[in-house]
C-alpha cells in the first residue's frame, strides 16, 4: 500500500535529497555526476520510488550512453541502486 501512495504523490523533495547526502558528501562529483544524482532525486520527488534499471535508459543515457556506468565506478553504481532500494523499502513498510 505505502509504494501505490508513494506512486500517486511522490517522494518529499527534502527525503529524496537526504537518501543522497552520504553519497554525495562523500566524493567530489564532477557536474555531469551531480546533475544525474538530481535527475534520480527529480523522478524520486515526482513518482515516490525508481526501478534501477532506469539508470541505463533516457533520459539518463542523454548525459552519457551507458547511463550510470558511463559516470559512476561499479561500486558507486552498486551505492546508488542500494539508496534506491532502500528508500522504496522505506515505502514499502
């Protein structure tokens, strides 16, 4: 039930930012990193939860083809499908 609401009203902007923090603080993302880290934290905001497989698709692919992985080393990427994960466990409890 907390995922189909999430769905319906999307994700408080200020918790999507939150999920982020850590991974964010702990690195110096060069601006085409920081701008996909907000495209997730934007579909967040608007739909509530995100399948990670987005992550290789448009219009995250628009900023490099490979999508994540163009941007991200693989345990980055593995960081950013877990913040995924968990916020829609969040909704989903």
């Amino acid at each position: 039930l907390g995922l189909f609401v999430r769905s319906l009203i999307g994700l408080d902007r200020a918790a999507a930012k939150r999920a982020f923090d850590g991974f964010i603080h702990a690195r110096k993302l060069t601006a085409h990193q920081l701008e996909f880290v907000n495209m997730m934290i934007d579909h967040l905001t608007e739909r509530g939860a995100m399948d990670p497989r987005l992550l290789y698709a448009s219009p995250f692919t628009d900023l490099d083809p490979s999508g994540v992985a163009g941007l991200f080393g693989d345990g980055e990427v593995v960081q950013l499908i877990q913040i995924l994960q968990d916020v829609q466990g969040k909704a989903a409890a």
